[in-house]
C-alpha cells in the first residue's frame, strides 16, 4: 500500500481541485465568447435609451424604435 504524508495528501488534493477549477474557468471563458460573438454580430444598443436594435443591412444610420434618436453602427469595434 502507498503511504502518503499528510502533506503530499494535501498537496495533491490541491493540485486537482485547483486544476479543475481552471477548466470549468477556462471553458465558461470559451463559451461566453462564443455567444457574445454570435449575438453581438446581430445586435448593438441604442446609445441614449439602451434599446436593443438590429444590425442595419445598408446604411450605418439607424432610427431608435423606442427614443427616436439616431444612431451609428460601428463595425469597426471599440467602444
């Protein structure tokens, strides 16, 4: 039988749990960029009253359905 100390135990214990709780961050990280890539590509908010709006096909001025303002589609990224 393998006789361990106390401190390899311990040790060890904390190797594991402490590389599971990398992959679980790690792969929340992934998947939370995956769908704010998905969604984000689609849909921008208004700038004044914090509406979702649809992404325009031709123009890159848009009219807020619910303030009425308008508002610019940057693809280029940034805030």
């Amino acid at each position: 039988m393998l006789s361990l100390t106390l401190a390899w135990f311990v040790f060890i214990y904390l190797t594991i749990f402490l590389a599971g709780i990398l992959v679980l961050w790690i792969g929340y990280e992934m998947l939370r960029k995956y769908l704010s890539s998905t969604s984000s590509s689609q849909h921008f908010l208004c700038r004044i009253c914090g509406a979702s709006l649809t992404k325009p096909e031709t123009n890159t001025i848009l009219s807020c359905p619910s303030c009425g303002s308008l508002n610019e589609y940057n693809d280029q990224g940034g805030l």
